[in-house]
C-alpha cells in the first residue's frame, strides 16, 4: 500500500497550534548579530498562544529597534532600567514576577556572566536576578568566547541553577569564524519554550534513540566508518524532549553536538552501542537512527600498521557486527512497545526498507533514499517513508528537524493510541 496517509486528529492539531495560550514570556534581547532572530521567535510564540513581552538591552538595540519588537508582541518595549515611572512602582519587579518563562536571546557572553555571578546593573541583568520563574537562556557568541574558560564555568554554574539552555549550535558566524557559538534557530527556541511551559504528550514516557556512525577500529590510528552526521538522530532526541519525553541518547561520534535535555551516552563502536542500549532499557519507544557499521576488523592491531615495502596491503579478516535493531525488535521480554528503525538504501527503496521491517522484526522503519546525488548522507535535510505493516506514508522532502518533528508526533499518537503502533 503506497501512499497512505493516516488521518490527524484535527482537534488535537488545533491545540497544538495554541498550546502556549494563556502563558506570558518575558523576552530578554542581548546585543549580537542573531538579536534579528528575535523577532521571528516573537512572531513563533505568538502564533502558539503566547504574550510576549520584549527587553531589549543597549548593545541589542544596535541590532533590532524596540519599535519592530513591540510590533510584532504587540506590547510595550522595555529598555531602561531607570524609567521613572515605571520604577516608581518597582517595573523591574513586576515585569519578572509576571512571567511564567524568562527567555534570553540572544544570550551573550555578558548576560550569562552577569546572571552567573549575580550582578545587575541594568534591566535585564536585575530582572534575571529579581525573577523567581524559570529562565531559558540561547546562547550566541564567537566560538573563542563560547570555549573560554569563563564562559564553560558561568554555563556549569547556571546549569547547576537549574537554567535552561537551548543551544548553541556549530556553523559559520558574522566574524568569518566557524564552530560552536551559533544561536539555534528561532523554532528551535521556541520548541524548547513549549517544553518549558507544557507538559507534553509524551512526559512520563522514556525514549531511546540512537544516532551517529561507529567507529570500528582497525589499530591504533584508523578506524571503518560512514558519512553519517548525527544530524537526524540528534534532531529526533531534540524533538522527542520537547514533546517532554525522558530521552536516553545513545551516540556514536557525530559531527553534530547532543541536544540540550537528554540523557546523552558516548560510544564508539557497534558492540558499545549494543551494551548502552541493552543498559537503557526499558523504554516506551526506541528509535534507532545510528548508523552502525555491519563490519568490523576481527582482531584490531594493538599498533600502527605500517607498509613493509613490498606493496602487498595486509589482509584483514572482518566479523559481523551486533544486529542492534533486530536484537531489540525481537525480544521476548522488556521490548519497546514501539521499535522504530532506519533503513538508508541506495536502489529498491521501499521494498528493501519492507523487507528490513519484517526481518528486524520491529514496527516502523523510516527509509530514505541515500544515493549520492540526493545530498541527504552528511546534509541538512531528508526525504523519507515512514514504512509499517499496514502501508507506507510518503513525506516530502524537509529539513531533518521538521522530519524529527514530524516523527515525534507519530511517536506520541501511537504510545497513546491514536495511530496504534
């Protein structure tokens, strides 16, 4: 059956779309390039149901004008701490005690400091010290400021307060640099917001997802892998826990860092993944986006294999790796009530992904078309069939977050039993 499409529940859908109704945001704008993003997560909250109420400090009005941010909130814009009127009846306090979530966005280096180290010497940086709600902080900053020694102590510190952070992420910034200190998107933002403020369809669930390549050593120095990123598998846990999950991430050695709020476990090889995900369990839902080496070298060298001049390559002698997802589907006690794999195929794409379903005995695979000239191996977005036992559900093609979106949302009606595993 190609092209089934389960039916939505609208009502749900519709509060979804309003889920933050009735909550109020303080928005804390900080001076730096991403403060433009600011304004696209006004327009975000807003579309969920949410008032927004703007701060902008003095370096982020070099970037954004109050008179576009109280355009789009709809509400007035604060900027001075010494505003007489307003203090006059404690402004700094009514506009932090207010607030069901303080958000920070940008969050630089600065407004981090400050709230680490309790100083308050403007509006923004007194509201954070006077607010008793939960404060969510994106960070954007040049890498070398985001890897100083500072920095790493003031975002332990915060941690350990118990603030939220969304982000940041790696990619090329307005200095010409590239790494991490990039502030997330504005839905990303926004995501982690909802999080914040709603108790999700999945809270009380636990999820494990796996995600990245394996490295399966063959000595010392070099190693058997694949192209994989990490990309979708992190964007699956991202979403996973906004939807309010408990996610326990199991990840190989991806490019792309782990998302904020879950329960990140470090592998290499297939074997370690296969011991983490055993320890895991037991979970409502398992996702199994890793892309995991079907071979390793069976003896790895203890040390660096060299040429011997004769230019005859060594022989190696390879093994079956563990079968992690069909391990999982098939277990006769403690399974997943839901078994989500992936298939990457280059030819055949749904009938192979039809056959891995019934061999690894699980209930969904997602499969993606993975020739080289899709782009979608190492790349930003993907183009997947959600493959089960009833039918196939083609998507279009959408960046990998909308992808783990749209996933997770799957995931959430099956555990509660409205599109049945």
């Amino acid at each position: 059956m190609r092209g089934v499409i389960w039916p939505r529940n609208k009502e749900a859908t519709a509060r979804e779309a309003r889920m933050l109704a009735g909550k109020r945001v303080l928005l804390i704008i900080g001076g730096g390039v991403a403060a433009f993003k600011a304004l696209t997560l006004i327009r975000l909250l807003r579309a969920s149901g949410a008032s927004v109420v703007p701060v902008i400090t003095r370096a982020g009005q070099e970037f954004v004008t109050p008179l576009s941010a109280s355009a789009l909130a709809a509400e007035k814009v604060y900027t001075d701490l010494f505003d007489l009127t307003e203090e006059a009846e404690m402004g700094h306090i009514e506009l932090s005690r207010d607030a069901d979530l303080v958000v920070v966005a940008p969050a630089t280096a600065d407004l981090l400091a400050k709230m680490a180290n309790g100083l308050a010497n403007d509006l923004a940086s007194t509201i954070l010290m006077a607010t008793d709600k939960r404060v969510l902080m994106a960070p954007a900053m040049n890498v070398r400021m985001w890897d100083h020694p500072a920095t790493r102590r003031n975002v332990a510190r915060l941690k350990d307060d118990g603030v939220i952070f969304a982000g940041p992420t790696e990619g090329a910034m307005a200095c010409g640099e590239f790494g991490p200190g990039r502030m997330v998107e504005p839905d990303e933002i926004a995501a982690a917001v909802e999080a914040a403020l709603v108790d999700g369809p999945l809270k009380g669930r636990h999820v494990l997802v796996t995600s990245g390549p394996t490295h399966e050593p063959i000595d010392p120095v070099r190693y058997i892998a694949n192209r994989s990123s990490g990309a979708q598998g992190t964007a699956i846990a991202a979403a996973l826990a906004g939807l309010g999950a408990s996610v326990t991430f199991v990840t190989g050695p991806a490019e792309v860092p782990p998302p904020d709020g879950v329960t990140v476990v470090r592998v290499d090889t297939a074997r370690e993944m296969l011991a983490a995900v055993e320890a895991a369990l037991p979970a409502d839902a398992a996702v199994f986006a890793a892309a995991v080496a079907d071979w390793r070298v069976a003896s790895a060298a203890s040390s660096k294999m060299k040429k011997d001049g004769t230019g005859n390559p060594p022989v190696l002698e390879f093994a079956e790796n563990p079968d992690i997802l069909a391990t999982v589907g098939g277990m006769e006690t403690g399974r997943p009530r839901l078994v989500v794999g992936f298939a990457a195929e280059t030819d055949d794409v749904i009938a192979n992904a039809s056959a891995k379903l019934t061999r690894k005995r699980c209930d969904w695979i997602v499969a993606n078309d993975v020739r080289p000239e899709t782009g979608i191996m190492g790349g930003s977005e993907n183009a997947v069939h959600l493959v089960r036992a009833d039918g196939v559900e083609d998507w279009p093609r959408m960046s990998k977050r909308d992808v783990a979106r749209k996933l997770a949302a799957r995931i959430a009606e099956a555990l509660a039993g409205e599109a049945g595993a």
